[in-house]
C-alpha cells in the first residue's frame, strides 16, 4: 500500500483499489505474477506473460514494457 492505493494482483490482473473503500481505480491485464514494486509513481509488475511493465500509478498506463526470457513467478 502506497498512501491511499492497495496494489494487488489477482490471477490474471494487477489492480489498484482504494484503500479506504475498496473501490477500483485501476487494473491491467497481463496475466498473474509476483507483488508489484511501486517507486516514484511507477508500479513495476512482472507478469506470467515473460514481460515486465511499468505502469503509471494514477491510471495504469504503460510507461513502458520489456521482454525476458522466461515467464515470471
């Protein structure tokens, strides 16, 4: 939890929700993998999809993408 947004991944989306009622500001499909990082306004999510993002903390948009070799878990 970053201030008043929960970061939290599902198995197949990373959402954000606010944490004082639970409501969904956010979420990116990419499919399910390890805790999200968030630094700066950046949440860094590496997915099954053997990419990792960095998304934009107000709105979930991709700051960028890179490929790695192999699926994240």
């Amino acid at each position: 939890m970053i201030g008043e947004t929960l970061y939290f991944t599902t198995d197949r989306f990373l959402y954000a929700a606010d944490a004082r009622n639970g409501n969904v500001k956010w979420r990116f499909s990419a499919g399910s993998a390890g805790s999200p990082l968030v630094l700066n306004n950046v949440v860094y999510y590496g997915a099954n999809n053997s990419k990792i993002y960095a998304l934009n903390t107000s709105n979930g948009s991709v700051k960028w993408e890179r490929d790695v070799a192999a699926g994240i878990s």
